[in-house]
C-alpha cells in the first residue's frame, strides 16, 4: 500500500522501501534479487517505479553494481527502521504465541556480569537448557536505546533512565550496595574523616566513558566538586580491579563486584558514606513486550541472587575491619558464599 506524505505529493511504498534497503546492502540487483527470491527485471522495475513515484533518483546504477544517492541514503535509514520494526513484530507475536521459542536477547551493566548474572543464568540454564541466549554487556545509555531499538528483549541496569522513560517499563529487583575501592596499602586505608575533596586528589579509574552519567559524577556534584583531573576509562570491570589492585587509582563498583577481593585482601572499601552510592537495579523492557516464562524465571533468578549479595556487603566490611586489626585476611570467601549457590 501506497503512503501519501502529509502536504506532499509524494507516494512511498513501503514494500519498496525494503527492496531498496536489499539492494543498498547487497550492492547490486542480481544479488539482491536472488536473497529475497525475486528475478532481476522485476526487481529494477520496481526501482524504477520507486524513483518515478518520487520524482528522485535513488540508485546510481553502473557496469560494477549500484550504489544510493543522497536521497538513497536517507530512504534507507528509514527502511532499515521499517524492517526492525517488521522483525520485532514478528518476534512479538512468535513469542506470545510460544510455539516457536526464539533466542533470548539481554543486556547487563559490567558491573553486574561478573557475579550477579553468571550465578543468575548458571542456575536458569539448568532449567532451560535447550532455550538460545544472547547476553550483552554494555553501558547504561546503550543497553537503553539498544532496547529502545529492539535489540534486546530486556536489560538489567540502575534506574537513572537520562529521560528516555517514554516506550520502556520498569521492575526494580533488588538495592546496590556501592564502594569505593582502594588497594588494601592505598595511603587513605588508614585515613579518618574522608571526604569527596580528599579522594579526588587521587587518580580515578571509571567502567564507563559516560562520565557525565555516572555515579562518581553525581556525588560530585552534589558536593559542589569538579571531576577528579586524572581519570582513566576502562570498558572491563576485571581490569579496572587489576589497575586499582597495582596502584593508587580509585573506583566505584558494587560490593557484589569486589566480594572476592575484599574477602582475600587484595582490595578495601574506604570508609565514605554518601546516599549517590546506593542504587536501585531494575530489568526494563519495551511497552507491550511479552515475557514468556523462561524470560519471567531468568528475571526472578536476577532478582533473587542479587538481593541476596546484596545483603553481605555489612558482613565483608566486618570481616576487612577484624583484619585491618589483626593483620591476617581471614578464610572469609566460603563463609560468605550463599549455601545454595556455593556448590554450583
């Protein structure tokens, strides 16, 4: 079916519209023609139509292939989001239908895959062992427009949105305890009274190149602070801990992040108290979006792990306490381990 454009003469065919967007990706009719089983004249005279209906030229056609205009270019932004949106339709209504289950797509924050989710899909992958996942690590702001663009299914992160609330849900699962971190011989270990001021006069490592977004960013600002001058940026949690293991940098991560290297000594949390470093973590999904049951238990598995490391920060803390005073990290790492989770 044709589309009139609002105060124009212009007639767009979205079935072209697609047919366009092949032809651009494939770089030639003959190829394009062949991946969606059509011949070669019909699909350049659909083209052709398609420049008529315009009154544009689209395609630069020549002896090696085709390549768009610069009107081919803008049609095909938008016929690639046309063919997203055909796709996520499609996955939509196979998923609420549950006769074909399709993969499961999810993002993750860093700073939750490397305790939370592993434990979380290790114990649903025993119960759903023939169902395909996809997990993503990624940043806050990507993991929302990536669900935004459908490319995930859902996606676990702290409920600051940056105002892209429109479109998404929201379930918060369980509260993140937040540290900063220091090596166990870091100068300010010892240090009493600590506040913003002192601590970025230290170089600072952060998981993320969102600076403006994060949670350091926010309790500076709060305390009316400029950003630390030395700060480097690191996608990887794991060497994010090893480059403030082997030096005075210091960082933001969840306990349930560090539990292990608190526990053996490797890292302490310095003594700060501020409200910015406690965060609510929440699995979001699109309006409409169906979760079908093994999505609902994965969910639920999140939920329940996190809130249950969640609740240890106070015992580690207790534990690198006694240490600091005997001098010995103690066996705390199996003491520590939930009962139902140690043995998997």
């Amino acid at each position: 079916m044709n589309r009139t454009m609002s105060g124009s003469n212009l007639n767009i065919d979205p079935r072209k519209l697609l047919y366009l967007a092949s032809v651009i990706e494939s770089g030639s009719l003959k190829s394009a023609a062949r991946a969606m089983s059509l011949s070669q004249p019909a699909l350049s005279t659909s083209m052709s139509r398609l420049e008529a209906e315009l009154g544009m030229q689209v395609l630069v056609r020549g002896p090696t292939g085709v390549v768009p205009t610069a009107i081919g270019e803008v049609l095909y932004c938008h016929a690639r989001l046309i063919r997203d949106a055909i796709e996520l339709a499609e996955r939509a209504l196979l998923n609420v239908k549950g006769e074909h289950p399709l993969s499961i797509r999810i993002g993750s924050l860093p700073s939750l895959a490397s305790t939370v989710m592993p434990m979380a899909l290790s114990r649903w992958r025993e119960t759903h062992p023939e169902r395909d996942l996809q997990v993503v690590e990624a940043p806050q702001i990507d993991l929302l427009i990536g669900l935004l663009r459908g490319e995930f299914d859902f996606v676990f992160g702290f409920t600051e949105c940056y105002d892209l609330e429109d479109g998404l849900r929201q379930r918060v699962l369980f509260r993140d305890k937040l540290l900063v971190i220091a090596r166990s011989k870091h100068p300010l270990v010892a240090a009493s009274d600590l506040n913003w001021k002192t601590l970025v006069r230290y170089p600072w490592v952060a998981p993320t190149a969102r600076r403006a977004h994060s949670i350091l960013a926010a309790a500076l600002k709060i305390a009316k602070l400029p950003p630390p001058e030395r700060m480097t940026v690191c996608g990887s949690v794991t060497l994010l801990k090893s480059l403030v293991t082997d030096s005075d940098h210091l960082a933001v991560l969840p306990a349930h992040a560090v539990r292990q290297e608190l526990a053996d000594g490797r890292l302490c949390s310095l003594a700060i108290s501020d409200a910015a470093l406690d965060r609510n973590i929440a699995v979001f999904f699109r309006d409409g979006y169906h979760l079908d049951e093994p999505s609902r238990d994965l969910v639920k598995l999140v939920e329940s792990v996190g809130q249950d490391l969640c609740k240890r920060p106070d015992a580690i803390l207790r534990e690198q306490a006694l240490d600091d005073l005997t001098g010995s990290p103690g066996q705390r790492s199996a003491d520590l381990q939930p009962a139902s989770l140690s043995a998997r």
